[in-house]
C-alpha cells in the first residue's frame, strides 16, 4: 500500500522540478503549496488518536545494511506535518518574486519544505537525516543569494554551524546503529525502540551525548546559538519563516524519536544538570540580549532562540505533562514565529529599513498591519487564548514535577522552572516595546503614504493567527492527538 504522506513529501519536489523546468514560478509554488496544505489537512483528518504508526509504507533501498525509505505517522508527526504545510503555504503566498532567478527562488523555499516534511515523515533514521540535509543546501543559497545585509558572512556562518551539527549527528546516528544486535541492525526507528526497550540495545552515553549535541546545535541550544539571528536577518522573510518556523523543529522533533523512546532517563541524569543551566542560559542570557536589540529582524532571530529554551526544558523533564506541553509549543513556536517574520518582512519591503529609531506611528497609516502585529505579538509573549500560553503552563507545571524530590528546598528542576518564568516577562519587555515603537507614537512623514498590507499576505498571515487561536482555546485538538503518541514500549 503507497502512503498518503508519500504525496506530502512528492508535492514539493515535483513542483520545484516543474519550476526549474520552465512553469511559472509563483503560481506554481502557490499551487503545489495549497494542494499539500490541502493533503496534510485530509491526512490529520484521517490519522487515529490512538498512539502507534499510520499511513505506513516502506521500500528496500539498501536492504542489507537495514536501510528502507519507510513512511509513516504518528498525531505528533500529523500535528508538525500540518504545521509544516500551513507555513509553506504563508511563506510562499508572502514572498516576492526577486528581479533576477525568481524561478530558483521559489524552487529554493520549495526544496526547503520537502526536506522538513520528509524528516518529519520518515520512519528510516538514514532518511530522517538525509531528508534534513537536503533542506540545508537552499537555505545556503536563498540567504547568500536573495538575502540582505552581510548575507554571504550569513550564509557562510549558519552553513559551518549546522554543517558541523549535522556531522556531530551523523556520528551519533552511526553509534547508535553500531550499538543494535550486529544480527539485527537497522535504521527503523520503531525497530531500535523496540531493542532498546527490550534491553537488547544498550547505546551508551557518549551516544546519548553526541545526539544530543548535535541536535543542540541544530536548534540552535546555548551556547551554540548564534548562526541563528544573524541568519534570520539576513534571510528573505519566507526562507525566514520556513528554517525558524519549521526546519528547526527537526532537532526537536529528533529529540521526541531517537532519545525520548530509546535512552532510559539514568542515562541522561548526569547531565541534567549542565542541560538545564545550557536551557537557561537561552531563556535568561538569549533574553536579555534580545532585549539590546534595535532592529526588529534580529530582535525576532534572537527571540526565536530564546523560546527553544522552553521546549528544550520539557523534553528534559521526561514526564507526559511536559512532553505534551513541548509537543504543542512546537507547533505554536512554528506557526508564531512564521508570522512574526512575514510581518517583518512586509514591513522592510514597504519602508526599506526595521530600525526601531526610524519607525513610528504606523499604526495610523497600516492598522490592519498593525492589529495583526499585535495578535502575532501577543501570541508571542504567551497571552492566554493562544497555543503558546497552554503550551508554556503545561511545560511549567511538568517540569515543577520532574527530578528527584528533595526533602527541602526545591530540586534542580524546580529551581529551573521557576527561573524559567522570568522568561515570560523577558519576552513581554521586548515584544511590547517593539509594538510601541513601530506602531504607536508620532509618525514621520515619509510614511505617511504608505499603504496597508495587501490582501494576499493579511489572509495567509490571519489563518496562522487563527490556528494560534483555535489551538489556544481548544489546545485538546492537538494534545489529543500528540499524547498518545509520547506513550513509547
């Protein structure tokens, strides 16, 4: 039987293909964008809640070193496939077709959301990676290339960070592999769970240490975090959107299928520790640096790394609660960190600069801009009523109840939680403030003909804010379906 999600992964690639074979450019990454949004929307339908693998296919590739390209998904996979799609979608419906190469251009965003959502689909730790890999070669190009700023020293830096992250892992991966039965080796994710729960696998620490390491570096984990903001800054706000929005949950994502359902918890304990203060120093020292910022794209890129501190700090603590608070912030993350950057695009596009001291006032002038650069703010700082808030309450209160309990004071969770709150006000200083001085105050008069945000762009820009919405009131939608899926063998 094909998969469904085969499709998910085809749609992408064959309309890049189409692109560089001559189709136009825009409407055909528009099209294949709404008809994958579209695919992953039937298929979320369609998953059971109930734990376990759907939609699963698998083809022999390299059946003698245990590598299939196998499919297949889970209500985690389906929640971050949907995301995955909505934000295509935005990012392409955002974007403006640059003078020169458009048609690369567009391949390039499109070759981006293929290898997202092949990792995030693929059940082969070989594709898994490989998936991953091949989403890294446009994101070089679309940030050397269409980028703005010092974007080849962009370029260059992200690309030597990841690069190194993506070997780190790759070794990790290799050592996990060599650590399988040699009778029984394979790179099927439910096939090494199953040993490792088993006790018939027994990875060792160092392999623990280098995943979770190269994972780290991927997601940009303190203090290997900044490739990121300058990257994002120098990005066009779609490449923006999809390597923030979605490729970089792949780190996460990794962390909830290779480490969550194969280490046992005594083999991360004695790193807690040092994983935690690594989790604060991107919510407290990550913070305060974005609060320095003047500029809103890299006041965006840092505030991106600082929210992976929250995430970060509900996969360590290894109970449901946090879990399925980190599984809903991955996809809240996702789709308000997409908006925020289209917004900050369109608003370079039409005043030429995101320099705080030159902005003001344009709320009078671009209201609809402006209300939807509240929402997406709001949805940011963790406002009740949007998916961050219910995803930052339930990683709080699971990590208040993680470690070991002490007989006074508080453990080393706690402690970290607690500190972790501080975060929220951090993120509140810096996002209201931007609101205010872009929007509110006087208004100079070079802008004072400047035109509201198009309809294109308000509408794919609102739906994300609409899914923060519903998923803020109705956070089961998703947690029913991702909850089921943290229950390993």
């Amino acid at each position: 039987m094909i998969s469904p999600l085969l499709c998910l992964v085809v749609l992408p690639i064959a309309g890049a293909i189409l692109i560089i074979a001559g189709t136009q450019a825009r409407n055909t990454a528009v099209v294949a964008s709404i008809l994958n949004f579209l695919a992953s929307l039937i298929i979320f339908g369609m998953c059971q809640p109930t734990g376990g693998y759907q939609f699963v296919s698998s083809y022999p590739v390299v059946p003698s070193l245990g590598i299939h390209f196998t499919l297949g998904a889970d209500g985690l996979s389906v929640a971050v496939l949907l995301m995955s799609t909505a934000v295509t979608l935005a990012a392409i419906c955002v974007a403006r077709t640059p003078p020169k190469n458009g048609n690369w251009f567009y391949a390039s965003l499109l070759f981006i959301s293929a290898g997202a959502i092949g990792a995030f689909a693929s059940l082969d730790t070989f594709f898994f990676y490989m998936f991953h890999e091949l989403a890294l070669i446009p994101t070089f190009l679309l940030i050397g290339i269409w980028g703005s700023g010092d974007r080849q020293a962009a370029a260059w830096k992200v690309t030597t960070y990841l690069a190194f992250g993506s070997f780190v892992l790759l070794i990790g991966l290799l050592g996990l592999y060599l650590s399988l039965p040699e009778s029984d080796r394979t790179f099927d994710m439910r096939r090494i769970a199953e040993l490792a729960s088993s006790g018939a696998a027994q990875p060792s620490a160092t392999v623990y240490i280098l995943i979770v390491l190269g994972f780290g570096i991927l997601v940009s984990l303190f203090p290997f975090h900044t490739w990121a903001p300058q990257a994002y800054a120098s990005a066009p706000a779609p490449a923006a959107m999809l390597h923030a929005g979605v490729l970089k949950k792949f780190g996460l994502y990794g962390i909830f299928r290779l480490i969550l359902p194969v280490f046992p918890p005594n083999v991360s304990q004695g790193l807690n520790t040092l994983l935690l203060v690594l989790v604060l120093g991107n919510i407290l020292y990550v913070g305060y640096v974005t609060i320095s910022q003047r500029k809103l794209d890299l006041m965006l890129g840092y505030a991106s790394v600082m929210h992976m501190g929250y995430l970060f700090l509900g996969l360590l603590t290894w109970k449901t609660l946090g879990l399925a608070g980190a599984a809903l912030m991955l996809v809240a993350h996702g789709l308000s960190i997409a908006a925020l950057f289209a917004l900050s695009g369109e608003l370079r596009e039409r005043t030429g600069t995101l320099d705080f001291a030159e902005l003001g006032g344009l709320a009078k002038v671009m209201p609809t801009f402006g209300l939807l650069f509240g929402f997406a703010t709001m949805a940011a700082v963790g406002l009740p009523g949007f998916a961050n808030f219910a995803a930052e309450v339930m990683i709080f209160f699971g990590a208040f109840s993680a470690g070991v309990p002490v007989k006074f004071g508080f453990n080393e969770f706690q402690i970290a939680a607690v500190i972790a709150v501080w975060g929220v006000v951090i993120s509140a200083i810096f996002l209201l403030r931007s609101y205010r001085r872009i929007f509110m105050g006087p208004i100079g008069d070079k802008w004072k003909s400047l035109s509201d945000i198009g309809a294109l762009p308000r509408l794919c820009i609102a739906g994300l804010i609409f899914l923060l919405v519903l998923t803020g009131f109705f956070p089961q939608i998703v947690l029913n379906y991702v909850t089921p899926a943290l229950m390993w063998p």
